[in-house]
C-alpha cells in the first residue's frame, strides 16, 4: 500500500544488500570526526540493549572509544517505539516529534506531561524515577511526554535513564513524519508503508499518509520477494551493484541493518533456520557481517565474545572476526577482549 504505482524497477538481492551496506557505512568505515557520527545515527541507532548504539557507531565509524555515544553531535532520545535511540543532535523531533498523534488522547496526555515534567524539572536534570515520583505518574509513562520532541534522555544502562527538557522543535509533526520516512527509506530501502510504520510505533495509517504526501520523490521497486519504495534520489546508488565486501563487522543487537520485519527479513537471510537464530524471541544477537552476508551471531558476556557461524570461515575471515571482536570498545571491560568460537 502507499502512492499509486507507475513505473516499477527491478533490481537483486545483491543490489538491495549492496546498496544498504554502503548506505550505512559497513563497506568502509567513515574517518574519526562528529560528521560521521551524524551520519551514522541518520536514522537513529537503538539503544535498548544497553550500548547496543555505541557498536553500531563502531561499525561504521573509524576510532570510537567507549565514550564515544555521549558526542556533543549526539543526543539519546526515547524515540520509536518509545525505545531508547542515539539521534544526531538538533535532529530529535524526527524521531519523537513525528511520532505524536494528530488527535486523541495520547495527544493530549503527551503535552500536559511535558508541560508538567518542564515545569517541575525547571531546567534540571534529574532521575526518571524521581520525576515520575514527583508528578504521581510511572517512570515509563514519561515516555509520552517525549512524542512533544521537549524531551531528552541519558541512560547508562544500569539505572534509570535522566531527562531534561529542552524547548520545543521548530517543526510541526506532519514535517517531522515525512523527514522520518525519508531517512528510513534512504538508510533502509526498498521498504513498505507497513514496515515502517512498524518501525517507527505509529498506526499504518499514518504511515501511509506520510508515502502518500512524498509521491512524486518515491520510486516504486520490486525486489525478488518482495515490492516496497525508494526515494527517488537514491535510484541511481540502488542500481550501482557492487561486489561484496572483504570487511567484517560485529553488528549488535537491534543495529538498523538488521532491524526488519516480514518479507525484508527474508531477503537478508535466506536461510529460514538461520531467521530463526537470528530474530529470536525475546532479545535478539548480534549479527556477525562477513565479506557482505550476515554468517552467524554473537553475544558478549563481560571480556567474553562468543561467535556461533552458520558456515565454515576462511582462516582470513577469522582473523577479521577476531579483529572485530578485540576492538570493540567497552565501557565496563578493563581486560583484553577474548572470542570464542562455538
């Protein structure tokens, strides 16, 4: 569903995959400087997993340390699905602000917490959990307030996430709802109204609105499995196949190469055993990026990096898994990083 379809192209699964890794800077890393740390978080980085964001920025970005999250070029963000997200700073109303209802009563409780939560934090930052104290609300219903895009967070992982208000966007949600959709079709194309609506936590309709309102800069694409949209501007670099890359990266948990649904989900792993390792349950691995395939998962416990690969590796791609494995910064590790093969 979305704006009628015309003219249609047709393209691989190598050019989708190829196209997406290049996007995202998993070909070659970005160089060591804030504007690659914008780029990276264009479309936001989940945080949910606590540093979940800091990997993905490690990913496609050259020489970040442990602290390398907390940026002056980036801000934390109850963003989708009210999940915690790491957002290019100045840019927070894309990802909270598009999000707020046009009517109802979400709406409605969404600025009369705000205005609540401003007017008692009075420019402080304090605990999430004593502001929710303070205004007789849960904690996590502060959440709503966030969709005014007046919110910000810091969540370390271990506690309760800080807030601190800011003034309000200079962007009606209607503009922020199409900037949204644009950075996700640019990062994540082809793609579906359903999808990213999915994404963002809204309802398909106003997903559909948001398609609807770019028709004219949407191209309609066929994939072998799938139809979705492109933005229109990015035709060409969809249609620039390349080879495979000799990189491997360590992408974690919810990291936006991977974090699709339905048919999309299909597309990058073939293998319905390996989905199925993959998209589990509860909270998901990371996924192990080998010479441009997604090729196994891993977790980490502590110092400890454990790889479980659907397929036999190269001596070569080993060591460039192992590399992966031993630079990623940690903040709680104080010992060398040790992988472990299963």
């Amino acid at each position: 569903m979305g704006p009628a379809m015309t003219t249609r192209l047709d393209v691989t699964r190598a050019q989708v995959l190829a196209y997406r890794r290049r996007v995202q800077a998993l070909d070659q890393r970005l160089p060591d400087e804030a504007a690659s740390l914008r780029q990276a978080a264009w479309a936001g980085l989940q945080d949910s997993v606590p540093r979940s964001a800091l990997h993905s920025l490690h990913a496609r970005v050259t020489g970040v340390d442990p602290d390398g999250w907390k940026d002056p070029a980036l801000v934390q963000v109850w963003g989708p699905r009210y999940t915690a997200y790491v957002v290019p700073a100045g840019d927070h109303a894309v990802y909270t602000l598009a999000r707020l209802p046009d009517r109802g009563r979400i709406r409605d409780r969404a600025y009369d917490l705000a205005a609540r939560l401003d007017a008692y934090l009075d420019g402080r930052t304090i605990n999430c959990n004593d502001a929710g104290e303070a205004l007789g609300v849960h904690p996590n219903n502060l959440r709503y307030a966030a969709l005014t895009g007046t919110v910000l967070i810091r969540w370390e992982g271990a506690r309760a996430p800080t807030v601190r208000t800011v003034p309000a966007p200079d962007v009606d949600p209607h503009s922020a709802r199409l900037e949204l959709a644009r950075r996700y079709l640019h990062v994540g194309g082809p793609s579906t109204v359903e999808a990213f609506a999915d994404w963002a936590g809204i309802p398909v309709a106003g997903g559909r609105a948001a398609f609807d309102a770019l028709e004219g800069s949407l191209l309609a694409v066929r994939t072998p499995i799938a139809e979705g949209w492109i933005l229109a501007s990015d035709e060409q670099a969809v249609r620039a196949a390349e080879e495979g890359t000799r990189a491997a990266r360590l992408l974690p948990s919810g990291d936006p190469y991977y974090l699709l649904q339905g048919a999309d989900r299909e597309l990058l792993v073939p293998d319905a055993a390996h989905r199925a390792l993959l998209w589990t349950p509860r909270v998901w691995p990371g996924a192990v990026l080998v010479d441009g395939e997604i090729s196994g998962t891993w977790r980490r416990a502590k110092a400890t990096v454990t790889l479980q690969m659907w397929e036999h590796l190269t001596p070569t791609q080993r060591r460039a898994v192992e590399d992966e494995a031993e630079s990623l910064p940690l903040p709680d590790v104080e010992v060398p990083v040790e992988a472990h093969w299963t």
